[in-house]
C-alpha cells in the first residue's frame, strides 16, 4: 500500500516504487470514503524521480471534485514550516488519515540529490506517493522515502519532477489547482484536504 493524491479529476499522483508491477490498483478515500475503492491504472511514470501517475478507470466513479491547493507554485526554503498527510502502516495504525509536521531540513535529498526535499516531518511504510504541503497547504513534494539508521532524516521528490512527468507523457491535463485552505489554521486545512489524500492498494495478482 502507499498515499496518493489528487491533481486533477480522474488523476492521482503516487510513487512508481508503489505501483512498480502491479496488475490491479484500487484507490480509497475518495470524497472522504474508506469504505468504496475505485480501480485505477497507470497512465505515466518516471522511474528515476520515482513518480507515476494513475487514471481513475471506474464505472461508479463520478469527481474527484475541485482541488483546494496549489501545486508547485511557490519556492521553498531550509527552515519553512511543513506537514504530510499519508496512509502509514494501515495493518497495525488503522485506516484515518495520519498527520506530521515538521520543517524542510534541506533543499536537496540523498547523497545530495537536486531533486528532493530533505525534512523532519516523520514518515513511515505506506506514507509513500503522499503530499509534502507547505504551511500555506500548497503541495510542494511527493513523499518517497526514509533515511535508514538515521532520526527525522525523510526525502520528497519537487513536485517540478511531476511537471516534466505530464508535460512529457502529453496527458493534456492542467494541475494548477486551487489556493482555498491558504488561510485557514491547520486542523481546518486537513479536514478539507484529506478528501483529496488516497489510499493506494496494489496487488501483483
């Protein structure tokens, strides 16, 4: 299992090492509903930023509805105040939504990486594809990984990789999204945007 999240109707964004081989894909939490899953497929991925995005594929599915936050549209710096939404370790934490916080650490990622956040907001298994919002609940990276052997030490891929990712693959879609939670104080920005936070479930068989 991994996070996913939304970034246009009918279009989530995860990594592709939670999709990497999967014959079936079902999302859950759509419109905030843990009890549905709706069945999705790959429809681009970019393996060496670790980024695939999944269509929504489902003849019960009607909207993702209009997307709260921005993507992309800011510049972030060592210091700035964060916080992940994400699904970690549903087996043994349960199925709600879980929220860290923390702060960006660095503006590259492993062994110097440009193309990752480094931060102190805590992630786990299944935290994997989930949004990194800004303070301002703008998305400004895709969670991708945990520094083995090391406290608060998290990586998220720049959300100019899945930029580069839709403008190569020609999807014709516009992620822009919205500025609606901008002002609103933390526990009313998750409420609204956990409606647009998946779970991601991918099965080989």
């Amino acid at each position: 299992t991994g996070t996913g999240f939304a970034i246009a109707d009918g279009y989530i964004v995860t990594n592709y090492h939670v999709t990497n081989g999967a014959k079936t894909i079902a999302i859950k939490g759509i419109n905030g509903d843990m009890k549905e899953s709706y069945k999705g497929y790959v429809v681009a991925s970019d393996k060496e930023n670790d980024i695939s995005i999944i269509k929504i594929v489902d003849k019960d599915f009607e909207s993702l509805g209009t997307i709260p936050y921005t993507i992309g549209k800011t510049n972030t710096e060592v210091g700035d105040e964060i916080f992940v939404l994400g699904y970690p370790m549903t087996e043994t934490m349960g199925e709600e939504i879980k929220l860290t916080d923390g702060l960006i650490s660095a503006t590259t990622g492993y062994k110097g990486s440009e193309t990752m956040y480094q931060m102190s907001a805590a992630v786990q298994p299944g935290n994997s594809g989930g949004p990194l919002f800004n303070s301002d609940g703008s998305v400004i990276g895709i969670v991708c990984a945990k520094h083995e052997g090391a406290e608060n030490v998290n990586y998220a891929v720049k959300v100019s990789y899945l930029y580069n990712l839709i403008n190569s693959s020609n999807l014709g879609i516009d992620i822009s999204g919205n500025d609606k939670v901008k002002s609103k104080k933390l526990s009313k920005k998750v409420k609204k945007l956990r409606n647009y936070v998946y779970l991601i479930e991918c099965s080989t068989r």
